[in-house]
C-alpha cells in the first residue's frame, strides 16, 4: 500500500531550472510555498530572461544558457520546463554533464528520443523521470490503493478526457508542428498516462482525429484495448473544444469517478456494488506539483535512478502510445 507523504519532510536537494514560462512558474512557486527544497539556478533563453525569473523566486543564479546551468556543481537535479520540441536536446546536455532530470511532460516528441534519454541515463547512472506530476497527487495514491485492494474487482473501462478551447493561431505552440505542438502532446499525455498508470500499455490502441489547417491533431479520441482481461480506456484531447475534462474507471465491483479538472481532483467519487456512495477527499498545500519534487527529492536521497511511480520503462512505452496514436490519425512532426 502506497503512503501519502508530506512534500515538506522530503530530504533537500539543490535544483536547477531550465525555462522561464508558465509551467516553470507555477512548478517553481509550489516548490517554494510547499516544500524545503533548494532552488540555486535557473537558466532561460536570455540572460535578462533569467534574471527576472530569479528575483521573482528568490533564486541566487541566473544564466542566459543551458550549457551555463548544467556545469554549475552546485546543481544537483535539473528541472526542464520548455516546449516539447526542445525537451531531448535540453535533457541530454543535462545528463551528458551529469546531472539527474526531471523533465516535463509530454517526455519527448516520440518513442525513438524517448528511449535514447533513458539508455543514456541508465549508462550513467543518473536519475531521470518525467513529470507526470498527477500521478503523486494524494488522490491518485488513493486511488491505486483501492484498485490494488481489489475494491472495484476487475477492472473493465476507463473514460478520460482532457480538452480546453485555444483560438487557431498556427503561431502558438498549441497550433504548431515545429514545435511538437496538438492536442496528443500537450493534453492527450494526461488522458493516456492516467489510463495506463491504471491498466498498463494497451495491447491494440484504434484512433481518430480532427486535424488543425496547421495539419497539427486539433482534437483525437482513441481506443486502449487490453485482450488478456477483456478491458478497454476511451481516451480523449482537445484544443478546439472544452470539454467536461472528467474521469473514471469501472470494475465488475464498482466505479471512481474524478470529477473535472481530473488531473488535480479535489475528491473521488466511489460507488461499489450493494454500498452507499463514498466521496474522499484530501487538501493538498499549494497546486499539487510539490508531490511530484518531494518524490523525485526522496529518490536522489535513497540513491534511486527512477520512481516507481512514474518508471523510466514506463515513460518510454507511453510515448510509443501516442506515437501510435499519431500515426493512425496522420500527424507527423518536422523530420520524422
């Protein structure tokens, strides 16, 4: 059975930044309101960039390159918070320099990056994770502790659904090939990952698409189908639409719903066969990415290269998911 933690009793370790945008913002501040952990540098693309970043977290070092960041000893891990398509790049010049990653979902653009991380920090022995920070949200500890005890039988279907409405500008990264941009890869993740931390890598997966001028997935649904207990996840992105952004999973015992936003819930709803409804609920201390630091934190202090919550192997296996999700809805990225 897994334990709820307290992000503030994780050990210290001494973290650097890559990024400066809205991700690294709000990441950056749930590190400071719920956690003790050491924030020494932060590197974007400019140094004044940088700098405003550091003077707003109070953070000692400001650097106008990454190369700058991942040579300073004084830098244990590497947080990467920048656009899908610079994440392989930037996570191996960090672990190239030897330092341990944890680096924002979706991983990487595609399977064959993906596994080229994971081999390289394996030979070098280095912690390396990616950020699927809904994953160690107290309510999702819950969650698997329920499905592990048998409490919903054997699990059947699983629905999940991520989709919020961003005006068509091919410029944006949400609209924009270049830069891994659609819906699989910035909402889609969430959907997939979610059904995979509760069932496993599918053994069939049938997709659909709606396809942004841009030629980027501007909406896709997809089938995991699992043959050996007879179970399937209907997982679903968007960002033409807003969707309810809602999940659950049922079993021949019953059912949990999240109610939206699923990937920060605020309560489960649990019904099993012959019982009364069941809300839990739990509080976390700032936004819910402090879960995700304390694990990684907890890791490098035990000596551990990756979670088991969130497994390297795993990673890998899931970008091979939405990579083939992305090829039965014909979306390619630049050079693939």
């Amino acid at each position: 059975m897994e334990t709820i933690l307290d992000p503030f009793a994780a050990p210290v370790v001494r973290w650097g930044v890559i990024g400066a945008g809205g991700i690294a913002n709000t990441v950056i501040d749930c590190i400071r309101k719920a956690t003790k952990q050491d924030l020494v540098a932060v590197a974007a693309r400019s140094k004044e960039r940088a700098q405003t970043f550091a003077e707003k977290f109070a953070i000692p070092k400001a650097y106008g390159s990454y190369p700058e960041l991942v040579s300073d000893p004084a830098v244990d891990v590497v947080y990467i918070a920048t656009v899908h398509n610079t994440h392989f790049p930037a996570a191996k010049l960090a672990l190239e320099a030897g330092k341990s990653v944890l680096m924002e979902k979706a991983f990487t653009l595609n399977q064959h990056e993906a596994r080229q991380l994971a081999d390289l920090a394996k030979a070098k022995g280095l912690f390396l994770m990616e950020a699927m920070w809904t994953r160690f949200l107290p309510h999702m500890v819950e969650l698997r502790n329920r499905v592990n005890a048998g409490e919903l039988g054997e699990l059947r279907y699983a629905h999940v659904d991520f989709g919020y409405r961003d005006e068509y500008d091919p410029s944006t990264r949400f609209y924009d090939p270049a830069v891994g941009g659609g819906a699989l890869l910035d909402r889609g993740i969430y959907s997939v990952s979610w059904a995979v931390n509760l069932l496993g890598i599918p053994d069939a997966i049938s997709a659909r698409a709606t396809l942004a001028p841009s030629g980027v997935d501007a909406q896709v649904s997809a089938i995991l189908d699992y043959t050996a207990n007879e179970a399937q996840a209907l997982v679903e992105s968007a960002i033409n639409v807003t969707t309810p952004q809602d999940a659950w999973i049922s079993g021949t015992k019953g059912s949990v719903r999240l109610p939206a936003p699923f990937w920060a819930p605020t309560r489960l709803e649990i019904q099993l066969a012959g019982s009364d409804p069941e809300v839990w609920s739990h509080p976390t201390l700032a936004r819910g990415y402090e879960y995700e630091i304390a694990e990684v934190a907890r890791c490098l202090s035990d000596g551990r290269t990756e979670s088991s919550v969130m497994p390297i192997d795993e990673t890998v296996a899931i970008m091979g998911v939405l990579d083939e999700i992305r090829a039965q809805c014909g979306v390619k990225f630049p050079g693939e």
